[in-house]
C-alpha cells in the first residue's frame, strides 16, 4: 500500500509540475528539478532507492529507440 501511495504522489506531482509549467515562464524541467528536491526531504522518499538498471530499461531505451527513429539515414551513413 505503501508503494501506491509513493507513485500515486509522484504522479500529482508531475500533473502540478505541468500545470505550473503552462502558467508560468520558467521551463518545466527546472520546475520538475526544484519539486524533485523538495520531495526528496519528506520522510515518505527518504529510503527510497531506483535501480540504475530498471532506469535504462525504462527510460533510457525508449529516448534512444524515438530518436532513432528519427534519424536521417542520409545523416547517418556520412
């Protein structure tokens, strides 16, 4: 239970992140950044750890696969 509320907090987090983001002028990663670190203090996220591995799988491949994707093959071949 524990687990849902973790994700489930984060997840409105991210909503009030792009909210700001739309009414604001400051980039949504920076405000994405600043409400990281605050997150970060509250006893809730303190033992909370991500597996390097389980971030590549996730994240990473799938930026990799779109720009790719994306790619010129001409631009590619040079």
């Amino acid at each position: 239970m524990l687990n849902i509320t973790k994700i489930l907090s984060l997840g409105i987090v991210i909503v009030l992140a792009h909210l700001l983001g739309r009414r604001s002028k400051v980039p949504l990663p920076f405000i994405l950044i600043g409400l990281g670190m605050l997150f970060s203090g509250f006893p809730l996220y303190l033992n909370l750890t991500f597996n390097p591995d389980l971030f590549t799988f996730l994240i990473i491949a799938p930026l990799m696969y779109i720009e790719a994707k994306g790619a010129s093959r001409y631009w590619i071949g040079r």
